[in-house]
C-alpha cells in the first residue's frame, strides 16, 4: 500500500475502488469495464483537482515525499540496473606529499 498524504485520502479511497473493481472482473463474476473506466476517470479527476490547489506547506510534503525516488533510483534506472558505486581509499596517501 502507497504511503499517502492527508490531503491525498480521496484519491487513496477511489484506487481501493478500484482495486476491489478490477478483482470483481477478473474472478468473472460481473462485468466491471465501465465501472473501472469512470473509476479511472474519477481517479485522474481528482488527482488534477486537488494537485492544482495544493497549498505551500502541502507541496512541501509533497517534495518530501518518503517514497519519492532519489538520485540512486534515477542513475540505476539510466544505467539499466548496472551502476556500482566506487569508493575511494582513504588510507592512502598521496605521492606528491
């Protein structure tokens, strides 16, 4: 489950919808297309509504988000989850001293 803001409740609520939406479909009891699609519609809805107001504080915690990706998260993804990270000797000492 994503860690969510207060502020982001409404938007937490319409996706457990449609989680439960889409499992309905998928066992075949019922079909659930148009529920998911005006779900989905809701979702994207809201999502723009209550990003567009958002007040500083509020982007504050957006910006600091806990699961917002960090820098390591964009080079593994640029580097296609090849990256090492090299550290240097610190007991070395330089020749030229």
């Amino acid at each position: 489950m994503a860690v969510l803001l207060d502020f982001e409740k409404p938007i937490g609520e319409l996706t457990e919808q449609l989680e439960k939406a889409k499992e309905i479909s998928e066992k075949g009891e019922v079909d659930m297309t148009k529920s998911i699609r005006d779900l989905e519609k809701k979702i994207q809805k809201k999502q723009k509504e209550i990003y567009q107001n958002l007040t500083p504080w509020q982007r504050v915690q957006v910006s600091r988000h806990p699961e917002r990706p960090y820098t390591l998260h964009y080079i593994d993804y640029l580097t296609e989850h090849s990256f090492i990270e090299l550290h240097g000797d610190r007991n070395v000492k330089p020749s030229c001293l």
